[in-house]
C-alpha cells in the first residue's frame, strides 16, 4: 500500500507547504550537470563518469536538449519497511522533458540524483519542483547499505 503525502513529509525536513501532496512529497532542484567523461559498470563495480556543474544564471539552469544529472535538494530518508519511487512531475513531461530514476531500498538517506532528459529547450528554477516520491510499504530482509548511502549529505 502506498503511503500518504503526509506520512512521507515527516520522514523528511525543511519542506514548503506546496511540496506535500495528496499521495506524495515533490522534490526540488538544487543542481544540475553535465557529465563530460565515460562510466564504467561492471560485475565486480562501478564507477562513475566525471561531471561538472552547470551555472544558474539568475537563479534559472536554460539547458538545450540533451542529458543532465539533476540533484534533489532534500535529503531523503527511506524508512524500514518501505521501498521508494520518484516519479516525474507531469510539468516536466509537458514540456518534453522526462526524469529517469531508480528504486530508493529501505534505509537509504541521501540527497538522490536522477537523469534529466531534455528533448526541447526548457528553463528550469533553482528550487523548482521536479520530482514526486512516494513510499510503498515492502517485505524484505535488511536495509540499504550500498555506495550511495549518506550521499551529498554534510
């Protein structure tokens, strides 16, 4: 089953009242990159490609079409017994852009990132809503101990 907005918003914090929704919380933009050398993944590890960030300029990211890594700027906490998605927001796809993620296991905490797809020039704000997570209750055995664990927290 999945989880109230209300439910998710109090695993989180430091959020605007216009973030919590009937069925989830919305993420916002803190930053975002270009990825300007090769990844690699293997069956024995990973590693991930060089970035650099892109400038806001007034506080707006005006990005061409192309692949970005978006950072969320809420540090996000996935309690035991629960398993989390992001979902775009519908703006985004509205405006030709799409928002790929990955499953949140239960125990992870960090301020997640996901691949911005632009397929028609858009301007996005620092602190815009970007993302939507829910929580969905889960059975499983342990918790969330890999690389990305505590990830852009201070």
């Amino acid at each position: 089953m999945f989880k109230s907005g209300r439910f998710i918003a109090a695993q989180l914090e430091d959020l605007r009242d216009d973030q919590v929704q009937p069925n989830g919380v919305d993420l916002t933009l803190e930053a975002v990159f270009e990825q300007t050398s090769a990844g690699r993944i293997g069956r024995d590890g990973k590693t991930v490609g060089e970035r650099e960030p892109i400038d806001a300029e007034d506080g707006w990211y005006r990005l061409p079409p192309g692949g970005y890594v978006v950072r969320y700027a809420e540090t996000v906490r996935i309690p035991e017994d629960h398993v989390g998605f992001l979902l775009p927001r519908s703006s985004l796809l509205r405006n030709s852009c799409m928002l790929d993620t990955a499953v949140w296991d239960a125990g992870y905490e960090g301020r997640g990132e996901g691949l911005l797809e632009v397929h028609h020039e858009i301007e996005l704000e620092a602190g815009a809503r970007i993302a939507q997570l829910v929580l969905a209750d889960a059975a499983h055995s342990g918790t969330y101990e890999g690389d990305y664990q505590g990830e852009h927290v201070a």
